[in-house]
C-alpha cells in the first residue's frame, strides 16, 4: 500500500478495487511488514473520502481466516463506512504450497450471512 501515490491518482480513477488481508491489528501477520496495517488503513479511508466508486474484498479460506476473525474484519469496514465489500474464496492456482480444501460449508453459513447485512452491496464470488 502506498496511500501518497493513492492520493495523488485517486482523482483520475473512477474506480478502485482494494484487498483487505485481515483485522488491521494483525496485517502484519499476513504481510510480514511491520506498519503495514497503518498504510492499510490510510488507504482505505482516501477511498472512502475520495468519492470514487469502490470495491473492497477479502480473499477467504477456511484454514486461514475463522469466521470470528472475518467477522471482526467485517465490523471495522462497516465502523469506517465501507458500503460494498465482496468475499473471495481462494484458489490454490500459482500457489507453492498448497492449503487442504476449503470446508465446503465455510461461505454458505450464518456467519457469512450476518457478517453482510452490514454493507449495503455484499456478495460471495466463487461459491
């Protein structure tokens, strides 16, 4: 993330698409940069200050994201205003190690159900 170079492009987009690996707390788990949810962060808020048309998401699995982890993700989205967030579920392609299979019931379930009635656009891409 580079929110400087956001800020200075954001006004010719009329569009962004922005991943969100995890809870801001534990970014750095995910990206192995120290800060890194800072700039997460930071990023995140331009767009939503920015006006432009947006898409947050989160590519999910089973074994590396619990449902009460994605539901506290969920929430400080929703806290900050995020309207449209997507689910991702992973693919094992390009991967070098792959992950067991994902639990067949991990997107179809309550948890995902009650996490979306937070946003005003939420959708599940590749169940």
């Amino acid at each position: 993330m580079y929110p400087a170079r956001l800020r200075a492009v954001l006004p010719l987009l009329g569009w962004v698409g922005m991943d969100i690996k995890a809870p801001f707390a534990d970014y750095h788990y995910v990206t192995g940069i120290a800060g890194s949810s800072d700039k997460a962060r930071a990023s995140a808020r331009l767009i939503l200050d920015g006006g432009v048309d947006y898409e947050f998401r989160t590519t999910v699995h089973s074994t590396l994201l619990s449902h009460k982890t994605l539901l506290l993700l969920a929430n400080e989205l929703a806290a900050m205003g995020v309207a449209r967030y997507v689910l991702q579920e992973f693919r094992q392609q390009g991967c070098s190690q792959p992950l067991p299979a994902m639990r067949p019931d991990y997107l179809n379930c309550d948890a995902i159900k009650q996490l979306g009635r937070q946003f005003t656009h939420f959708s599940v891409r590749g169940v």
